[in-house]
C-alpha cells in the first residue's frame, strides 16, 4: 500500500465557545498543526502511468493556540494520478469538536498548487452556517502517516 498523498483537509480547529448568539458575524483566524493515519487507498489502473484513488484518512488538529481544543478530523476522497506525472484530488472532510458539534468542509490538492485549499461548507450546533477557509500542506513520514500545518479563517454567523 503506498499512500502518495492524503485528502488532508486541514480543517480549522475552533475556539469552544458558550452561546450561538455570541458567535454572530465573528471571523476567527485559525492556524495548526494537522497529524494523519490512512485508513483507505485502492488504487484502480486506467491505462499504463494513469490511476485513480479512492483514499480515506483519519487526523487530529492540533491548534497553536494552547487554549483552544483538540480537533478529530475523517475525511475521504478521490485522486488521479496521470502519465506526466501530474496529479489532482478533491473531497471531504468532517471535522468533530468536544462536546459533539460538526464542521464540513471541501478541500482540494495538486501538484499545480503550493499549498493545498480548503472551505468550510457548514457545520452543526454552536458552527451551524459557518464558512471560512484557508490553505494546508503536510508531508508523508510513512506510507500511512503524514503531518503539516493548516492556516485559515472561520466566519461564524
């Protein structure tokens, strides 16, 4: 099993906050450090140097911010990998927060892009209509484990 690159979305770790009223219209600038293990990568050959990926991964998010809380992140997508050498994958995430609230989010990565993108797609409870995004990269320590950083902004309504 070789794992070339993990849909990491490198969620945004969130503040925990009290009331949803309190939340309204606030921006918050989030940045971490993102740590993952594989669970998933079936590659499928299309033609000679052509593949797709079905990956699924599971990480935790670490904010900079000591006093912010720990983040559980799953996600799962698709890469394809093409006979030049480019590649390209999209998918989602769900990021889980103390207390059980929700954060969904797309994200993107490539070997066109520096840094990877994400956006925040919604959420549940106190992130109910939260938006936001912002870039990651993480590099491959093991075939199944990789680690990096995250850098965003979260809008809550």
């Amino acid at each position: 099993m070789t794992f070339k690159a993990l849909p990491l979305l490198a969620g945004l770790t969130l503040l925990t906050f009290g009331s949803s009223a309190a939340l309204a219209d606030k921006i918050i600038e989030d940045e971490g450090q993102i740590v993952c293990a594989g669970d998933k990568w079936e590659e499928k050959e299309i033609a000679k140097d052509h593949k797709t990926v079905d990956a699924a991964n599971r990480c935790v998010l670490t904010p900079k911010d000591d006093a912010s809380a720990k983040v559980t992140e799953a996600c799962a997508g698709k890469f394809e990998y093409l006979p030049d050498g480019s590649w390209k994958g999209a998918g989602t995430c769900t990021d889980t927060y103390p207390g059980g609230d929700k954060v969904f989010l797309s994200w993107e990565e490539g070997s066109h892009l520096k840094a990877y993108l994400y956006t925040k797609t919604g959420g549940t409870g106190k992130y109910e209509g939260v938006s936001g995004g912002g870039t990651y990269k993480y590099d491959m320590l093991t075939d199944s484990l990789s680690a990096g950083w995250y850098k965003g902004k979260l809008i809550l309504k």
